[in-house]
C-alpha cells in the first residue's frame, strides 16, 4: 500500500509538471493568457539568449500567445531586446534574426527572409541588451502571411573576431532567398554563442479573430508579410 501511493504521489506530480509548460499569465481581471512553450525539438535552438518585446517579456522558446491582440501587436513594435548575459565584455559580436520558413515551413521558397542584421555590437552592450552597432538590415517585424501557419522567427549571435562585415550588393536587393550559409562561411563563422527562437502565426488565421465591423476582414494598415 506505501509503494502504491508513493506512485500515485509521482503520477501526480509528473502531471502537474506536463500542466506547467504552458504559463498563464495576466490573471487579473479574469484575463487569462496562456504562454505555450515551443516542442522540445523546437527547443533546441534555445541556448542563452533572452527576447523581450513589449508586454510580453521574454518571448524566448514560446509561441505569441493568441491574446491581447498580440500576434497582430508584434507586426508593429520596434526591435526588441535581445540580451546576451554569458557575453564576454570585450568581445564584439554580430546579431542576426531571420525566417527560415517564408512564405510557410511546409514550402519556405524565400529562406532565409533577414530581418534582422547588426554587426560591432559590444560585449558590455551585449550582456545587458543593448543592440548598438552597424545596422546592415534594418529591423523588420514579424509579419507571417495569411494562411502560411506558424513560422519560427530565429536569433542568433556570433562572436565578430574583429572582422569587418559587410552585404554583397545582391544581398541588399532583396531580404529574401538570402544565402545564410554563405554569409556565414565568407566570414568564418561557424557556431553561434547564443540562440533562441519564437513562433508566432498571422492574427487573422486565430480561431479567435474577430473581423473588424463593416464586413472587411482586411486590416486598414497591412503591415508588410515575411
């Protein structure tokens, strides 16, 4: 009888364990947002590196909750913070964020959309999340297509090694289709310090989406789509 209810007890707590993956948050007022986090393969990607949008802190391994309007917030909020805390003080580093499933992860025709691309950034500027550096790809939101399901938005930081970076004239004609790899190895990059990714999915595709009155589904400001 002790040896069945100590499994019981273990049951127990592994099902409360599984419950906590996915975070409430907001409760008050009876607001309930529930922050998914990302499958373990997705996961993967997330090593040191934290991403804090407005409201929603870091949103680092998770999906954009379906609340709030915030996967239709995101679409126009500047960059975020991105913070590094294991980087070295004097050491420079590059900031990259990219789309690796435009125009959807079934099809993703346009690997890798750049959305992001800053050089010379500071350590010291690095660990407390301060982007300041050479911007060579403004940042641009995450803005994934109608009907295109989730895309992965991936951010990655490498280690500049005193190296001067730059985009070939080709690259900067467009965002999409941009050859990562190649970037990467021109300049000898090879593994990354740091990495996280989130997931988010066009707001009109939630199943809570409501459609403004009038009976136009189509937002006033469309925002540009990656």
């Amino acid at each position: 009888m002790v040896s069945m209810g100590w499994t019981m007890k273990l049951a127990t707590a592994a099902l409360f364990l599984g419950l906590t993956m996915v975070v409430p948050r907001h409760e008050e007022d009876g607001d309930m947002c529930m922050y998914e986090a990302l499958s373990d393969t997705d996961a993967v990607l997330c090593k040191g590196l934290e991403v804090f949008y407005p409201e929603l802190g870091n949103i680092g391994c998770m999906f954009v909750p379906d609340c709030n309007n915030y996967r239709q917030k995101i679409t126009h909020w500047d960059e975020p913070i991105v913070k590094f805390p294991g980087a070295l003080e004097g050491a420079t580093y590059i900031l990259v964020m990219v789309d690796p499933d435009a125009p959807s992860r079934s099809s993703p025709k346009a690997q890798f959309w750049r959305h992001w691309l800053v050089t010379d950034i500071k350590g010291v500027d690095m660990k407390k999340g301060k982007i300041r550096g050479q911007e060579l790809s403004a940042y641009q939101p995450p803005s994934p297509p109608a009907q295109s399901g989730f895309h992965r938005y991936q951010f990655f930081v490498y280690l500049q090694e005193g190296q001067n970076i730059s985009l070939h004239s080709k690259e900067n004609k467009t965002r999409g289709n941009w050859k990562m790899d190649k970037f990467l190895n021109r300049f000898h990059l090879s593994e990354p310090e740091a990495s996280t990714q989130f997931m988010t999915e066009n707001y009109q595709d939630s199943p809570n989406y409501q459609p403004p009155a009038g009976g136009s589904s189509e937002p006033t400001d469309k925002p540009k789509q990656s």
